[in-house]
C-alpha cells in the first residue's frame, strides 16, 4: 500500500486529493494546524463509498520545521503533496510575512526536512498562475516567464524555485503543478466565484438583496478542482520529474461569470451588485488563460469541465445545499 502525506488536507484540493488517492488503495496521511474550533467539513464530504480506515490526521505546521521532519521521518509517505498555504491573494496583503513564511519558507522546510531524514519520496509543489501576474505572452505555458504581483505571488515564485532546486542540486524527484484557478462547491467562500455563487443562491431564496465585489474586468482561466489533482498525482507517476501547466486553455471575465450565474436563477445581475474598493487589490492580475498542451502530450491530462459546466456544478450545489463532486 502506498503511503500520501498531504499539507493542506483540510482546504479544497486537500480534500478532492484525499478522496482520490483513498480511492485508488493509499493509506493517506494529513497535516493539520491546532484551532480553537476543530472544522474538517471538506473532509466530512468525502464520499462514503470511500475506506476513511486509511486516513490518518496529525497535528504540524508549516511555519514549524521540526513537526515536518517528525512527520516525513516517523509516515515515511512515498509521496508527499505541499497543499498548504494562506492561498488568498488579496489577503496576501494584509499578511505579507506571515504568507512569505507559510508559502515560500514553509516549502523550503518540507523540502528540507525530506532531504535531511533521506526520504525517497516524490514530491508536488502546488504553484500557482498568479506567479504570471503581469503576463508577458497570452496563454501562458511553462516557459512565459514570472511577474508576480502580490505577496502570495512572490512566496510561490520562491517555493517553487527552491522545488525545482532540491531536484537539480539534491537529486529529489520534485514537481511544481502551475496550476490556474480551480473550482468547486468546496471552494473557500471569501473566493469569487464562490461568493457569486452563494450570493446568488441566497438572493433567489429571498436572504439577501445584493452582493459586493471588487474588479469585474479581471479575466481567469477557471477549471474544476477534481480534475485538477488528478494532475497532481500524474505528475508524481512519471519517470522523470517536471513540471506543468494545469488550465482549460479558455479566459473569462468576472463579469462574465456574475452574468451567468445570475442568468441561471433568471435574475439581472445589474440589479443586484453593489461595487467596495475593499475587494480591490494594490496590484490586480487582468488576465491569466492557460496552455496545457505539455500536459495533454506527457500526461494524457485534458479538462472536460470549463466554464458553463463549472457553473451549473457549483450552482445547483449551492441551490440544493449538497456540496457534490461529480467525479
Ligand atoms: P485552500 O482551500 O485555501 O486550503 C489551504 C490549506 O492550507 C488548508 O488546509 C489550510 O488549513 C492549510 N494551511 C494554511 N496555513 C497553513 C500552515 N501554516 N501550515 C499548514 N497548513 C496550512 O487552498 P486550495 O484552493 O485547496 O489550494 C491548495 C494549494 O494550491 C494552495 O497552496 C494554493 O496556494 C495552491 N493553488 C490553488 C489554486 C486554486 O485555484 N485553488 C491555484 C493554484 C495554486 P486550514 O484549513 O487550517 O486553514
Ligand atoms: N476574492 C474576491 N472577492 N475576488 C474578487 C472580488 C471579490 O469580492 N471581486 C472581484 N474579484 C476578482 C479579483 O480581483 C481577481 O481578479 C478575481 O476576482 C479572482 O479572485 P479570487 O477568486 O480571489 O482568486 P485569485 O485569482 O486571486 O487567486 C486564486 O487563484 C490563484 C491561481 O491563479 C487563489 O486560489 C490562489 O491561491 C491561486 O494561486
């Protein structure tokens, strides 16, 4: 049986990934950080069909490098997936250091503390299209070179450098994933495209009368998050480690998808958006669209959810109240 350590088992990926790699026979082992509140509802939505036998929690932090090298020393996983991050851009901001200790520094001690305890496992980075930020080349594929433009940008540019550098100077068989915005009824609700859609649920059921958002023109290439960390475990099954692009290939605006998820309950959303300067970002991201040929051709990896599907997915989970995968 092989053996997964997850950071980040708790967010959105963590969970879709857990259910994966349960489903396919790993005995599956998480990092959790110490709250005054014990929430894992991601991890309650697994499907039941699924051995919850093979999960095990521990308690360790990223910002903590010594519960890293107990865990990769005491699990031994084969592979070990870097989920987890304080992963909210505009937040970055607020919390620049804390975000360059959890995002960049926190990788550098995971992928330290494999090398320092003589692990052979694989290694996933979850690095990130905002490291694009202000694009040099549309779309963007694994040569468009970096300019991040938050403090979560910059963390991400330097854990996934670091990555690609415990592969060439320490022999670690280490992948960075690019992956652009990807989304579910999971998704953290302080994200747009979900704050659109329970905004619109709870203003068709008659809860609320508006929502407020930041920048409608920003384009993103979004993509369903299930399919997004089967991706993640392709990279890991490879000969050789490299790294990938994971997008649709497709850009949309934000006010593209305010208008379409209004659309689907027959609502105008004119009537019903209400603009605040807080949702706004020192340094916005206009335009991220994703070439994933590299990943179509090594991996055999395509999306078959993209925008409508993806909307009616996370529509109908907020209308019915059943936070559903579909995979
Ligand atoms: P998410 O839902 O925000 O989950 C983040 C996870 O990281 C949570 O489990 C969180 O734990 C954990 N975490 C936060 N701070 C931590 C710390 N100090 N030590 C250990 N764990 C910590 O994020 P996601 O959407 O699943 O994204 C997964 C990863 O992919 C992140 O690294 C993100 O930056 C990256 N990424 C995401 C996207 C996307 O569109 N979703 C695209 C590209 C890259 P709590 O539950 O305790 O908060
Ligand atoms: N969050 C949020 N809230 N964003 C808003 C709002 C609002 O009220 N109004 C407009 N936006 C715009 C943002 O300015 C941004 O241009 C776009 O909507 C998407 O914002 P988010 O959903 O917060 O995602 P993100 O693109 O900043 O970052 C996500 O994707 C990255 C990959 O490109 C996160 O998941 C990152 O962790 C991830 O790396």
């Amino acid at each position: 049986m092989k053996k997964a350590l997850i950071t980040g088992i708790s967010g959105q990926d963590g969970s879709y990934l857990t259910e994966f790699l349960l489903k396919k026979g790993y005995e599956v082992h998480g990092i959790v950080r110490r709250s005054s509140t014990v929430v894992r509802s991601r991890l309650d939505f697994i499907s039941p069909e699924v051995n919850r036998q093979n999960l095990f929690l521990h308690y360790g932090d990223l910002s903590d490098g010594s519960s890293l090298f107990k865990l990769v020393n005491r699990i031994k996983p084969d592979e070990v997936y870097n989920l987890g991050a304080q992963s909210h851009v505009r937040i970055s901001f607020d919390i620049p250091l804390y975000t360059a200790d959890v995002d960049g520094l926190g990788t550098l001690r995971l992928l330290d503390a494999i090398r320092d305890s003589h692990s052979q496992a694989k290694f996933y980075q979850a690095s990130s299209s905002e490291m694009f930020g202000l694009v040099q080349t549309t779309p963007q594929n694994e040569s468009t070179p970096f300019h991040p433009r938050s403090p979560y940008a910059c963390a991400k540019v330097f854990a996934h450098y670091q990555t690609i550098n415990y592969r060439e100077s320490h022999g670690l068989f280490a992948c960075c994933g690019i992956l652009f915005n990807h989304e579910s009824p999971r998704r953290g609700e302080n994200f747009v495209t979900r704050k659109i859609c329970k905004g619109v649920a709870e203003i068709k059921s008659g809860k609320r009368q508006k929502i407020t958002l930041g920048n409608l023109d920003a384009r993103r290439d979004w993509g369903y998050a299930p399919e997004y960390v089967e991706a993640m475990w392709l990279m890991l099954q490879q000969q050789t480690a490299d790294d990938y692009v994971i997008a649709t290939g497709e850009t949309h605006s934000v006010k593209e998808f305010v208008e379409a998820a209004f659309a689907y309950v027959g609502l105008n959303w004119q009537e019903h958006v209400e603009f605040d300067q807080k949702y706004t970002r020192p340094a916005e991201v206009d335009l991220l669209q994703g070439d994933y040929s590299k990943a179509k051709q090594k991996l055999g990896w395509e999306p078959k959810v993209k925008f409508k599907d993806l909307l009616a997915i996370m529509m109908e989970a907020e209308l019915t109240g059943e936070p559903v995968s579909r995979l």
